[in-house]
C-alpha cells in the first residue's frame, strides 16, 4: 500500500499541474473533433462507407477516440526528460523508473477526463453522434480492452525510448516516428477497414492497431470482442518483454546525455 500510495501521490500532483498550462489547450480537442465529426458527415452523408462500418458507427468511433485520446497515444514525460538529461534524476528516487512515468501520465489523465472527456461525452448527441457502445457486452469489454491498448501503448512508449539512448540521436526525430506511425497504423484517425486495397488487415495484425483499432471496434461494434482481446493481450506481453529487455541493455548508455 505504501508503494501505491507513492505512485497516487505522483498523479495527483502531475494532474494539479495542468492547471497551470496553457488555458486554450483544451481548444485543441474541440477543434479536433469538430473537423473529424464534419468531415465524415460531408464525406459520407446518404452515402455507402463500402464497408460493414455504417455512418453512425464511424462518427460514434471517431467522438470515442478522441475522449480516450490521451489514453490511446499513450504519452509520458520520457521524451522531455531525455531530451534535458534530466531522466538521470529518476534512478534516484524510491519508485520504478518507468512506473514514475506512467504514474504522472496517469495524474495528467484525470484532468483531462474530468474536463474534457466527460462534457464531450455528454454533448454528444448535440452533435448528432450517438455515444453509448452498440451492445451491453461491449460496454462490459470496452475498459479492459482499453486497459490492454493503455499496457501495449506504455511498452511502445519504452521501447521508443531505448533506441534513443542507444544511437546516441535526437529524442524527437524518433518520437516523430512514433507519432508518424501511430497516426497512420493505429486507426485512431482514419479506421482502418476505410484503407485501400485491403491494407487495413495487413495493418490491423501490428502492435499499433492494438492501441486503437482493437478497442474502438469493440465499442462499435464492427470486430468480434474474443479474437480482439486475445490479439491485444498477445501484444501487450510480447511488447513489455521487448521493450524492457531494449530497456536495461541500454540504460547504461545514459551517461553520454545531457540537456
């Protein structure tokens, strides 16, 4: 209990935090959705997706993924303290190095959940989106498959990082790759049964699709809940061995960074 307490401690004070940033960050996420929302309604009205994703389920998946939005990129503070050198100081405290980080990832949450997440839920039918999952089992698997995307998001956070501090390169070149791929793999943006030439079953077999793909289907329906959660779950551990076996071979070589 102690321990936990510690990791709590930690996400509260990160969550206080984001008062104190920018006020207008929160019309970030609205100007997002809004264009997402309008942009398939102009697109797609009266018309055929071509695929078994009806209208209403791409909107519902398009309002879901962007309130777990932070919950499906999955960032910590890892590329920031890289960057300055800082990372350094973490090896000094009494908690994991990586549990430090997802702790304040997770105090970041709780502010925008409370304040960004819930009203826009529920706005949602003011803008003619329907936000509840298509069936009561799904609304049951919906958080733990969430829970998997979150575990197999947090070991392609480490993972990114390790490679960092091995090639000796700069932090952001290698966390714009990531967010490249993300946005372009994960199905966050663009679903990806609305890919041509059938790439989006190619790609929906990536640790990426995994993050996003995986869970928003299970909400609206359009993906068989087992086969999702075993691929999910398949992921999450193969990422985790991976990531922090690149991890503590590499952790060493953080001597040679500075800010």
């Amino acid at each position: 209990m102690r321990v936990l307490l510690k990791y709590w401690k930690t996400g509260l004070i990160s969550a206080t935090g984001q008062v104190g940033d920018n006020p207008l960050f929160l019309l970030d996420y609205l100007l997002r959705v809004g264009v997402f929302l309008g942009l398939w309604q102009v697109l797609l009205q009266g018309k055929p997706t071509g695929v078994e994703l009806s209208l209403g389920q791409l909107l519902t998946y398009t309002l879901v993924a962007e309130i777990f939005r932070d919950q499906i990129a999955c960032r910590t503070q890892l590329q920031q303290c890289l960057w300055e050198g800082s990372v350094g100081a973490y090896f000094l405290r009494p908690m994991s190095v990586f549990g430090h980080f997802a702790a304040r990832m997770g105090g970041q949450w709780l502010f925008g959940l409370a304040f960004f997440s819930l009203p826009l839920a529920l706005a949602a039918p003011l803008l003619g989106v329907d936000p509840l999952p298509t069936h009561s089992r799904t609304a049951l698997l919906f958080p733990l498959s969430l829970g998997l995307a979150v575990a197999v998001g947090l070991a392609l956070e480490l993972f990114f990082g390790a490679p960092v501090v091995y090639l000796e390169h700069n932090v952001y070149n290698a966390y714009r790759l990531r967010d490249a791929l993300v946005a372009l793999l994960s199905g966050a943006v663009i679903p990806l049964e609305l890919l041509p030439w059938d790439l989006g079953r190619l790609i929906g077999w990536l640790p990426f699709a995994a993050t996003a793909s995986a869970p928003l289907r299970i909400y609206v329906g359009s993906g068989e809940p087992g086969p999702l959660l075993l691929f999910q779950a398949f992921w999450a551990v193969a990422c985790w061995l991976l990531a922090l076996w690149f991890w503590r071979f590499n952790r060493e070589r953080l001597v040679c960074h500075g800010g």
